[in-house]
C-alpha cells in the first residue's frame, strides 16, 4: 500500500509496532516493511523509515529544514532564469542569446538557445527534485507507488524528452523542433512542489509546538547529595532514590517526594492548571515543573524514560503517527489509486498519440501523474491528528490516537463514577445516631475499628472523624470487607458489624420503621447512611457525605448541550445517588452497583446501541474504562503511565471531559474536511488533465495548494478554546 510521506515529526518519535514485520514511519505515520526499509538504532530501539528525508528529518530535523530550503532555493532560481530566457525568446529580445550561442566551444559547437535551457534546468532536475528520486526508489524497493514516484515520473518524462530533442532528434519518433521543449513544464513542477512542501514543514513544525514545548521542559542539569556533597550532574543521570536539590526559578529534574523545605510550583505547562500548586514535605513533584518561591529537598522516584513528562511525551507522540479508521480507508483507495492513475496516464498519451498530437500527448500523461498525487491525501489525517492532539496536551488533556476521535465523534451516552469524578472524593461525616441508648462517641469509635483497616474513602472519613475527636481506637480481629456491603470484624470478641441495610437483613438483624424512616431522611439528603451492629444489635447510624464537585453540574450542563446522555454510576443506594443526581440535573442513576458490575453496566448500555464514554479514576475502574468505547482517565496527575483510558485527563476537573469530547469532534472533523476536499481535487482534476484541458504546470501548483490547503485547515484547530464556554 501506498502512502505519502510527509514529514511532521521529530527525533525524540516512537515506533508503533505493525503486524507481519512492518513498521510504522515515526516521522510520516506510513507503514513500512522492515526488510527492505532505511533503518537506524536509539536508545536500544530499532525505527524504520519510508525514505531518506524521513530518516534525516528524524535524525536531525533542523538540518533537513535548511536542506530542503537550499533545494527550493536552487529550483526557484532555476525556474526564475528559464523563465527569464523563454520571455526573452517570446518578445523577440533573444539577440543576446544568439550572440552567445555563436561562442566557440570546442566539446558543444552547436551550444543553442535549447542548450542553454537544458543547463538551466538540470540543476533544478537532480539538486532541487534530489528527494523525489531517492524516494521514488525506496518506494520501488518496497514494492510500492508514492508521490515521490509519481513526481519523478512525470518530471522525469518531460526533462528525458526535452533532452532527446536538444541532442537526439533523429531518434524521436517524431519530427521535433528546438523550440519543443519541456525543460520549464519539469523544472516549474518541481519547484512548486519543493516550494509548497517546504511551506507544509514550516507550518507543521508550528503545528507540532506542543510536543516541542513538552521537550524543551526537560532541564538539562539537575543538583544532587552524592557522598555527602552537592553536586551538579546531566538530569538523566540522576538515580531512583537520590537526595536533589531544587532552588526558586529552577525546574525540577525528575518526579520525586518532597523530603523538606517548602514552595509553590507551577505545573501549568503539564496539566494546565494556572495556579502555582503548594508544596511541603511528603508532597509529589513532577519532573520538568517549574519551582517558584522556595527552596526544597526531594527524592527522586521515577527517572528517565518512567517519569510523567516522558510518558506524556510519548503518550502525544504515538497519538500523532496513530492511523483513524477513516485514513486506513483513504489508505487502501490510495493502494489502487496510484497505480490506476499511472494507467490513466497512459491512455490519455496513447488516446492524445492516435489523434496525432503527439505534444498534447505528452503533456496530458504528465498533468495527470502530477495533478493526481496523493499528497493530500496522505496527510489529511496526520495533519490534523498533530494539531488537535497537541492542541489537547497544552491543557492536560491527552488522546491516545484517531480510534478515539472517531469513536468520540458518534458519542452518545457518557458514564461518569460518582465518587472522586463527580464529586472530590473526600467525603466527611455529618450525622451520628444512636439507637440504642450508647453515646455517639462509642458509635463512632467502633464504627472506626472496623474502618481502621479499609482504604474505601467513607472508611477513611469515619477514623479521620474519630481521630479529630481524638478517640481510642481500639485493634479489631477477623477483619473481612465485603464489597459493595459493608465490613466486619471483631473486638474484645465482639462481633462488630457495619454497612448498609442489605448486609445487616443478610445478618439476621431487624430495622424497625423507625430506623427505617431515618436511613430514608439522611439518604434523601444525598448521605450515604451506615448501620453499626454490635452482637445483633442495632448500635446506631453513622452518615457521610461527600462534597460535590463546583464545577460537576456545569460540565454535566455543557454536555446536554452536546446531546450526550449522562448516566451516574455507584455503590450508594438508589435514594442517596439519586438525591446526588438531582443536586447535578442529571436523570440517568445506576445505583448499588458492586465494583466488580462496572464494566457489565457499560456492556448493558453497549447493547442498547449507544457508544459508550465511561470516565472514572483510571486505576480503580480500569476494567469498566477499558470496556467502554472510550474510557475517560480523570485526575491522573503524575501517574499517567498507570491509566487504561483511551483519553487521559492529567487534572482533575470533570469540565476537561466535556472539552475532551469537544476537542475530538473538532479534530475529526477536520480529518474528514481533508479527506472530502482531497477526493474532490483528484476527482474533478485527473479527467480534466486527461483531456488535455489542464497544463502540467498548472497541474503542479494546484497540487501543492491542495497539499496547503489540508494544513492551514489543520492549523486551524489551534484556534480551539480549551474551555466549555
């Protein structure tokens, strides 16, 4: 299969591994066979290349930018000169000329106008159109057709011909003259391409800035305590458990805990978040942060290619080359495409040739090669993909590839857990009632116990209660959790039991009316409501509400907007979540749903034929996101390399899941206005050429505006607002 290849990306790509011994391009996105393919080695990692210019982009991008500047410089001179000479020619001003060409040269005596037009042009042919050969070649090599070989084709065609009528008339089969000449039609096609690929790179380089600005985070040195002293070494030296130092205006080095001292760092530049964040001991630091205030010590955790910044990098990057269903279409119509077009040609000059015009013949083959390359084509997603995807990491919001934007697109129904998405996650408790004549304190106090040993966030709000109160907590044995339930224990052999009404009936206790309509009270108000038993008997109640979220029902909103359905999902009972949602206007509640049910709810709604965004914590719902069409990781922070989710947001805000959808439909969107009007171009341009309607010069700018045309669209993406106003 065919691809163009364009080159967007940078030395520091990825490889994405490619059934059957192929590769993917690192720096155009095209798969590749891996036996016949240029290849080099970095970091131990092996990257396979379609073509020279992409194995240089990627070893050294700016060099390549300034050698193809050199290139269009070399073509735009060569033309300028031709022209110059077939102006001259055209106003009857070429005496000068055939003074020159009455010079006496020993090896041309016969140096002509025609002459001249041939070492004008030769230069612009092998220096300026270099990289279509070279590519043309690898193309061959790999059993393929490209826009390079179209180009060298066509160029090749016109310049080879233009050569036989200066030196080798008599072996045409025609009867030519000097004056039928294509050196111009060669020269002006290959510096139109040169000049608007050229374009595309400037603007592609603009357009791929966020990855760049990720790269440029990484400090170059870093201060450590080795052997008692301080020390400044590279930053990718530093080792997992190393003391650094970190001093105001400095970045940080690595990901880390704070070990002492005190500051505010601002972390903008990795999640988006604009206020400097507070930092003190037992505090995590980002590597490629950047420190404000003060001075502090932290160890390092993570270094090198573990670390948060390098997993965004690479997160961003994989994104970029990553394939949409839509452009693997565009792909395989690509695959037969280019060899039909070469056929095209050849029935247009054979069809030109039997009318007698053999000229005309000749310039319809080479308009039609030209006008019909896939360059556009070929980076209509890539473009897009660069754009939007980096567009999403300036914000903390990173898409893992063009599956995702697609399935984005046909959204229909969005999931979110309740706790720690929709609201902080930090729940506190707000009533103690006791039924059965004991103080609150004891309630709370045995209601701890048992919590003692949970990592459930209600647990942990019940002993946070109970130490405010600076109660004893006393040690509990036979300690068992029961998801979704409730807990059990033992103290003292007594047999201590808390949880919702489900367990305690399942236990063989009674809930009397009484207790019934309080559980009903405390759970209308959006509390989760647990019963303390003691030894069968009914102690009390301990309720714990969490905060929502302020900016929660303005998301859930803005997403209403979009015409997506909201769907809460939790373990609260149906009262509790159902007075949460109505606190956040959503209708949709699944309520007492066990942890381990998540992903067969999303499965549930999968089958009702809605495309499903389950968005969660990343780590605990992992099973539920991957089961969902996208799963939507919230709040990650450093932890980016643990998430499951096909979009990852780096901040906790619930409003960057509206944004995130926002951002994708925008990108596709944009993928899909590139594959229209690109389709549309070869459609109309390719019969027009074929009649001879279309002249190959014309035919080569309008192929390189198509080519533009799909980038400044891309490029418009970076005017998308990171916002859900």
């Amino acid at each position: 299969m065919a691809r163009t290849h364009e080159h967007h990306g940078h030395r520091h790509a990825s490889v994405i591994p490619e059934p059957g011994g192929m590769a993917k391009d690192p720096i155009c996105g095209m798969t590749v066979p891996k036996a016949t393919s240029l290849r080099t080695e970095r970091g131990g990692r092996a990257y396979y290349f379609c073509s020279q210019t992409c194995l240089n982009t990627f070893l050294d991008p700016e060099r390549e930018l300034k050698s193809m500047r050199t290139r269009v410089t070399v073509a735009m001179t060569g033309v300028l000169l031709l022209a110059i000479m077939r102006a001259a020619a055209f106003l009857g001003l070429a005496a000068g000329i055939s003074l020159i060409s009455w010079v006496p040269i020993p090896v041309l005596p016969w140096f002509t106008w025609g002459v001249w037009l041939f070492i004008l042009a030769t230069p612009v042919q092998f220096i300026g159109g270099w990289s279509f050969y070279t590519g043309a070649w690898n193309a061959i090599k790999s059993r393929s057709i490209n826009m390079d070989f179209l180009i060298a084709l066509g160029t090749s065609v016109a310049y080879f011909y233009s050569v036989a009528v200066i030196f080798f008339p008599n072996a045409l089969p025609v009867r030519v003259e000097e004056r039928d000449v294509y050196f111009e039609v060669s020269a002006v096609i290959i510096a139109f391409v040169l000049l608007g690929k050229y374009m595309e790179e400037i603007i592609k380089k603009n357009s791929s800035a966020a990855v760049r600005k990720l790269l440029d985070l990484k400090p170059a040195t870093a201060r450590v305590i080795r052997d008692g002293m301080e020390m400044e070494i590279p930053a990718e030296q530093v080792m997992v458990g190393e003391t650094v130092i970190v001093r105001p205006g400095e970045k940080v080095p690595t990901d880390g805990v704070v070990l002492d001292g005190s500051s505010s760092v601002d972390e903008s530049m990795l999640t988006g978040e604009s206020l400097p964040v507070e930092k003190q001991a037992g505090a995590a630091v980002i590597g490629g942060t950047l420190n404000r205030t003060g001075a502090f010590r932290f160890q390092a955790t993570r270094v090198g290619s573990e670390t948060a910044l390098a997993q965004i990098i690479k997160i961003v990057e994989e994104a970029q080359t990553s394939t949409a269903q839509v452009q693997r279409l565009a792909d395989k119509v690509t695959g037969y495409f280019v060899p039909a077009v070469v056929g095209i040609a050849v029935l247009a000059f054979v069809g030109w040739l039997l009318v007698g015009n053999f000229p005309q013949a000749l310039l319809a083959f080479i308009a039609v090669l030209i006008i019909s390359c896939p360059c556009a084509l070929g980076i209509a997603t890539p473009a897009a993909l660069m754009v939007g995807v980096g567009k999403g990491a300036e914000g903390g919001i990173l898409i893992r590839g063009g599956e995702i934007l697609e399935r984005a697109e046909k959204l229909s129904t969005v999931i979110f857990d309740k706790t720690g998405t929709l609201t902080r996650g930090e729940p506190s408790v707000t009533d103690i009632v006791a039924l059965a004549e004991r103080p609150k304190d004891e309630i709370l106090r045995l209601a701890a116990a048992v919590e003692a040993g949970s990592e459930h966030p209600l647990g942990e709000a019940i002993v946070r209660a109970a130490r405010h109160q600076m109660l004893d907590i006393p040690k509990v044995s036979n300690f068992e959790a029961i998801p979704g339930h409730g807990i059990r224990g033992e103290i003292n052999r007594d047999r201590i039991l808390l949880g919702n009404r489900r367990l305690f009936r399942e236990q063989g206790y009674q809930i009397n009316p009484a207790t019934e309509e309080i559980l009903t009270r405390l759970e209308s108000d959006g509390k989760t409501a647990m019963l303390v038993g003691c030894n069968g008997l009914l102690m009390g109640i301990v309720a714990v509400a969490d905060t929502i979220k302020p900016e929660a029902k303005e998301a859930i909103a803005a997403l209403r907007r979009e015409k997506v359905k909201v769907v809460m999902l939790t373990g609260d009972n149906q009262r509790t979540a159902e007075a949460i949602a109505r606190q956040l206007g959503i209708d949709k509640v699944i309520a007492e749903v066990l942890p381990g049910d998540k992903a067969q709810v999303v499965k549930d709604i999968q089958r009702r034929g809605e495309v499903v965004a389950m968005v969660g914590d990343g780590v605990n719902d992992a099973p539920a996101l991957a089961t969902a069409d996208i799963g939507i990781a919230i709040g990650s922070g450093a932890d980016v390399a643990k998430e499951t989710g096909g979009i990852i947001l780096v901040k906790n805000d619930v409003r960057d899941v509206v944004t995130s959808i926002r951002l994708s439909r925008a990108t596709m969107l944009k993928i899909k206005q590139n594959l229209f009007w690109a389709f549309i171009y070869n459609s109309i341009g390719i019969p027009i050429a074929a009649f001879g309607f279309l002249n190959p010069i014309i035919a080569a700018a309008a192929m390189a505006l198509s080519s533009l045309s799909v980038i400044v669209n891309s490029s418009l993406l970076k005017g998308f607002k990171l916002s859900t106003s």
